[in-house]
C-alpha cells in the first residue's frame, strides 16, 4: 500500500510565489523517505500540504487513500508531526508535555499513562521524565517531541528537520530512535534533512527537489550510482616525468581516468569511472613503469555529488540553533486540561 500519493502538486502564495511546482511523486509503506532540497525548494509547503496546515492551489494528495484535502480529520488521525522549531513547553516537565499532547490527542484516560509510559522508554527519557524541559538538552527534546507526535500510535510520521542544531552526538541518538519506531512499530517516515549523513544512514529513498520541482527520486545507492565518477588521489615520485608529469601520466593513464588535476608537486587527484574498481589497475599501471606510489586515497560518489549533480549546488548544512519560543501562558492551558 501506498502510505502518500501526490498527483500534481502546486502551492503558489501570495505575490505569485510558486513555492511547489506540479509534482508528482509517492511513498511505499513501511519505509523511511528523505526529502532533500535547498533552502525554499518547497520541503516545507510540500509537508504543510500533506498534515492539512495548508491547502494546495492545484493537484491532489492522499494518505493511505484519504485525500488531504477533503477529509482533513482523518488525516490527522493517521499522521503525527513533529516541525523544525521546538515545539515542547519548557516550562513544563517531560511527563506533563506528553499528558498534555494525550489530552490533545484524546487519547482515553484509561489509556494514558501506559502509553505515556511507553514512550517515555522507548524514547530513553523515563529518568528524566519529571525533570523541566527547559533543563534537557537539545537531542532530548527532540526526542520528547518525536514521543509525543507518537503518542496516538500514527502510521505516518512527518519529521521537518528532526535533528537540525544538535550535536553530533545527540543527532546520532535522535537516528537510532526514528530506526527504532520504523523497525519494531513499522512506522512510515517521511522526514527533509540538510545533511547528507543523515539521509544516508536513515533513507530507505530519497527524493531530491529544486525550485519547487521533484529531480529525482531513487535509493541512496542508486542517486550515487548515477554519478558515476569517483576519485583517485596520489601522492607519486615521478622521478624524470616531473617536469611534463600531466602529459606524461595523462598519456600513461589513458582510458583509466575520466580527468586529473594537480594538487601540489606530488599530489595528484584522477577522476574515475567506478573509482574502487579501477583504482588497482591505476596503482598496477603506474608501479609498472617505475612510479613511486607514496600515497593513496579511492573516494566513491557521495550523496552530496548526487545532489550536486541534480540540483547544480551543494546543500548548505543549516547550523542555526534551536531556540525555546515564548511560553507564556500554556502552564494554564496544561492545568485547565488536567
């Protein structure tokens, strides 16, 4: 079954900002899909659309069958969501946060604590539960806020940016728990990232977008594949070749590398088709005519050649940091509802 189908897509805000533009695009159950893009490529407006915060000027969008659109209800029933900026109270602790997100929820009071409980294991915050929020550190937000966006056990799970501004420790902890609730609680995820490592260690697909357009759509491995080159860097003694060395090895070299360039005296960098394959047949050719080898690097194509090469720019990791909103008042709101 398919958990999102999207036919179509367009946003256009005011000013006649074409912020989605006729996508189309869809999402297996039971996976986790990266949505990568720029700054403004519509990441954001797409997920909007799709947990019925905004309604789409044209196209079509379903989960799990139920149109976005018409039956916003139901939708929100199926989904939970967690967006970029902090969103947990910090002036409440971890166990009043998730209470109240079941109240919201309407989860039955017969129900609550068990699965307050829950998730309060699952995500590893039970010793810290009735500790202030605004005393955790930033990854234990962020999974507070996964828990409570969990609360109501959703099939889908939307996470814009689920670990923008964390550490690298604290973003690695965050990872494990998204495995965790898409392996044991077969979760669906559909999360955007600005970082590479990210998409990689978690994406079952990825789908890149630019300027509000879908480039491609494909595994990890695959958009990498699609690349195609790789890189071979040496540091050689050329020994009599030193003084025409790019003739010489691009002559020596030729229908092993794609290019190469001069780093340095000794340092040269060869772009190469399939770089771990041939990589043995350079080193081979090269000590075969008495080319001192000193060092040797082999980098295959990453995720962030992929992105280059579909969207014609690096993705900039975003390194801003979280920063608690003003609170005031939701003391209240949590008493009025206990």
């Amino acid at each position: 079954m398919k958990a999102i189908e999207v036919k179509n897509l367009s946003k256009i805000y005011k000013g006649n900002i074409m912020a989605v533009d006729d996508i189309s695009f869809d999402v297996d159950e039971g996976i986790i899909f990266g949505f990568l893009g720029p700054n403004g490529a519509g990441k954001s407006s797409t997920i909007k659309i799709l947990v019925t915060l905004t309604k789409a000027t044209e196209g079509t969008a379903h989960v799990f069958d139920v149109d976005v659109t018409k039956e916003s209800s139901k939708i929100r029933e199926m989904i939970g969501y967690v967006p970029q900026d902090i969103s947990a109270d910090g002036t409440l602790t971890g166990y009043e946060n998730l209470l109240l997100s079941a109240k919201l929820y309407d989860i039955p009071r017969g129900k609550r604590e068990q699965r307050i409980e829950d998730i309060l294991e699952i995500m590893g915050l039970t010793q810290r539960s009735n500790s202030l929020v605004a005393t955790y550190s930033g990854g234990m937000v962020r999974r507070l806020e996964i828990g409570q966006a969990m609360l109501h056990r959703p099939r889908l799970l939307f996470l814009d940016e689920p670990t923008i501004g964390l550490d690298p420790a604290g973003r690695k902890l965050v990872w494990e728990h998204i495995q965790k609730l898409n392996t044991d609680d077969k979760t669906t995820i559909f999360l955007t990232t600005h970082y590479m490592e990210e998409a990689e260690a978690l994406c079952d697909r990825i789908g890149i977008i630019d300027r509000g357009k879908i480039s491609i759509i494909d595994s990890p491995d695959a958009l990498k594949e699609m690349v195609g080159v790789g890189t071979v860097t040496v540091v050689l003694d050329l020994g009599d070749h030193k003084k025409n060395g790019e003739q010489y090895l691009s002559s020596l070299l030729k229908g092993l590398i794609v290019s190469l360039s001069s780093l340095s005296d000794e340092k040269w960098r060869f772009t190469v088709q399939n770089a771990p394959q041939h990589a043995p047949k350079i080193i081979q050719t090269l000590t075969d005519h008495d080319i001192i080898v000193k060092d040797l690097e082999v980098k295959s194509p990453t995720l962030e050649d992929a992105f280059l090469k579909f969207t014609g720019t690096k993705l900039e990791e975003d390194a801003s940091k979280n920063e608690w909103k003003s609170l005031k008042g939701r003391r209240r709101t949590f008493k009025r509802l206990t």
